[in-house]
C-alpha cells in the first residue's frame, strides 16, 4: 500500500504565506501525495508549483461554515476549477442539517457537483456537530447527489476525525462513494486505523511525518 497517496497535503490556516504554500508544494511532489488542499486564493500558485506533477489540487469550498447559499458555493466551485482545482471539499449546509431541511441538504450538494461534473467533489460533514443519524442521513443525501466521497470534518470545529465515524460513513455510502478522514491523524498508527475503518484519503498538515512513521504536532 502506498499510503502517501492516501494524503491531501493540508494547509487552509487564514494566516497561510506563499512562502509556505511554496513548501507544501515542495513536499507534496518530493512525497508524491495524492493532492494538496489549500485555500481558493491560492489555487493558482499551486497549479504553477505543481505543474507537470502528478499530485492534484483539493480547495475548499464553503469553508469552513457551510453556511454560504448554494448559487456562491456553485459559483465558487466553477471558479476554482477555472483557476485549476481538480477536487472540490465543499463544506454541507449543517444549520440545514440540524433543522432536518434536508432538501436544502440535497440541493446545495447538488448545485456544487452541477458545477464540477468532472471533479471529484468531497463534502464535509462536520461530525463533532452532528448526531449518528445526521451522519448517515448526510451520507445517504451525498450519495443522492453522486458525490464521489463524504469527508468527517474540517478541522476547525470541536473536534475532528474519529475511527468510529469512518467506520459508519464508511458502512453507509458502501461502495457509492469513498470516506475522506480529516483533522486529527496525528500517527503513522491513527492514518492505518482510519484507512482499516475505511478511508481512502486523509486530510492532514502533517503527512511528511506520518508517512516517516513520526507524530504528526500540527493543528490539523
């Protein structure tokens, strides 16, 4: 198993430099990790770093409240991938989730995907707000909107990704989408547990030292 390409190599704090965007860009293709995730405003940078690389360009969408209307998110997403973004973690509308509107849920995924029909779309769940069954239900309305992944957190709520809740997700969308645990994998041990409970990618700003099998001390 290559576990480097498990890794969306993350930096999304607001205070994000280019001098450190250069480096995670450096890492990222020394490494050859599957993407990295960066902010919308920095997409293009990336693409020039990385160009010619085999490593892709996660931005996110939303972030990290979830709470933009579906035209922004769609609009956003389309301008991402105009400046290069070749995935898309859009963050759910979780006020609607928690109001049980989930057509709202379904349309805003809906709208994003509509905007990136040959993306990979990743939606973010938020699960330390959620309860069990807003997880599956989430998960369900994901599928619904043929999203390729559901994805734990964003790293900048309560909490973030947890064994048991990839395990559910996991268990839910079955093989409709693939699971992305994010925030929180501190381990070469936590990444291998969150890949047996059935993720397929990893969020985290600290791939280098996971996958040199040393703790992760980053926020993210």
């Amino acid at each position: 198993m290559e576990l480097n390409k498990y890794i969306d190599h993350t930096l999304l704090k607001a205070s994000a430099t280019k001098s450190e965007i250069k480096t995670l860009c450096e890492e990222a293709k020394q490494y050859d990790f599957a993407t990295v995730c960066v902010n919308p405003t920095q997409i293009e940078y990336a693409s020039e770093l990385l160009k010619g690389t085999n490593v892709g360009i996660t931005t996110v969408i939303g972030f990290p409240l979830g709470a933009s209307t579906s035209e922004v998110k769609a609009f956003e997403t389309a301008d991402a991938i105009q400046k290069g973004a070749t995935e898309i973690d859009m963050v759910v509308n979780i006020g609607a989730i928690k109001d049980g509107n989930w057509d709202l849920v379904l349309s805003d995924m809906k709208a994003v995907k509509a905007s990136a029909p040959n993306n990979v779309v990743k939606c973010i769940m938020e699960n330390c707000l959620l309860t069990k069954e807003e997880i599956v239900k989430a998960c369900e309305m994901a599928v619904e909107a043929k999203l390729e992944f559901v994805k734990t957190s964003t790293g900048f709520s309560t909490g973030g990704a947890t064994f048991d809740d990839v395990k559910l997700m996991s268990e839910t969308v079955k093989r409709n989408a693939e699971v992305k645990a994010a925030g929180g994998v501190r381990t070469f041990e936590d990444a291998m547990k969150m890949i047996e409970n059935g993720a397929t990618r990893l969020g985290t700003s600290g791939g280098v030292s996971i996958v040199n099998g040393k703790d992760n001390n980053t926020a993210y």
